[in-house]
C-alpha cells in the first residue's frame, strides 16, 4: 500500500474518534448545564457514536489488510464492501429508524446531505472500486472523506434544532429581576 494513503487514513481515523468524543462531551455539557437531554439528544449521540466507529473501521481496514500482504486491489475492494455496506445500511434506514425512535424524520437538509448525498457518495465509491478503475484508493479514501464530512454536517445542523428548541422553551422573562 502506498504511503501517502495510509498517512490520510490514520489521519481521517484520527480526526473521527475525537469528533465522537467532543459530540458527546457536547450533549454532556448541554445536560450538566441544566438541559433536560431529550430522546433527540440520546438518538443523536448513539447515531454520532454508531456512524463515527463504523467510518473508523472503514480508515483502519485498508491498513489491517495490507498486513496480510493482500494484493493492493483486494485491498480496496474488501475495504470497499466491508464498509460501505454496513454504512449504506445506515444511511438509507437513518429516517425509518429516526420516526421510530424521535415520531418523526429528520429535516429536509439533514435529509438532503446525510442520507441522500452520504448514500450516493458511499455507493458510487463501492462501484468505482468494485470495477477496479484506476485510482480506487484515492476513490476510497475519498468516499470515506465526504461520508465523514455528511456525519459532522449533520450533527451540527441538529445541534441547531436542539439550540432552537431549548430556547423555544426557555421563560421570555427573569424571575426575580424586580
């Protein structure tokens, strides 16, 4: 495996499970502040967790692989599948199993780029390195990139709509100011 991908892939790996801690830290400190966390909050966390680990594993794949001295093309394409199926899986359930959970599905942008944009960017990375064209890695990597970037986009538009409806509910005047 070459070296510059593996230095993107430890560095995608290194950039995600921070991303996850801060997430949570984050819904943390809402609560210690006094916020009541919500069934949106606690499905937010776990979908941030769930979705980060499953984008881990596909940046550490390659590299676990290319220890067993696999042909750089199996490489790509196990990685390819072992990852992007479980996260199509993801993407593609992320409204059924948000109305399940929450009674309702996710706003139209979070619609638009996590489910929409992530699941059409996951599934032409898998054809692409499927047909085996030339640069798959870069394609993977790529895939991994943008599927990561939907996740963050996501979590901050909710971070959002949680903000707004904490202060929909918040009193409009201070007691004890008189």
């Amino acid at each position: 495996m070459e070296d510059k991908g593996t230095t993107l892939l430890l560095a995608l790996a290194g950039l995600m499970i921070p991303f996850a801690g801060f997430s949570a830290l984050l819904l943390g400190l809402r609560q210690a502040a006094g916020a009541k966390l919500s069934l949106l909050d606690r499905y937010l966390a776990r979908t941030v967790m769930t979705y980060i680990f499953v984008l881990t594993a596909g940046a550490l794949l390659p590299l676990l692989l290319a220890l067993y001295d696999i042909q750089e093309k199996w490489i790509w394409r196990s990685s390819a599948v072992l990852f992007a199926l479980p996260m199509l899986s993801l993407q593609v359930t992320y409204p059924r199993r948000r109305r399940k959970v929450i009674g309702k599905g996710p706003p139209p942008p979070i619609f638009a780029v996590f489910v929409v944009l992530g699941s059409a960017v996951t599934l032409a990375m898998l054809s692409y390195v499927l047909a085996g064209l030339k640069y798959s890695a870069a394609v993977y990597i790529t895939g991994l990139t943008m599927d990561f970037f939907t996740v963050a986009f996501a979590f901050v538009t909710a971070l959002d709509v949680i903000a707004l409806d904490v202060m929909m509910q918040q009193p409009t005047e201070v007691r004890g100011a008189e």
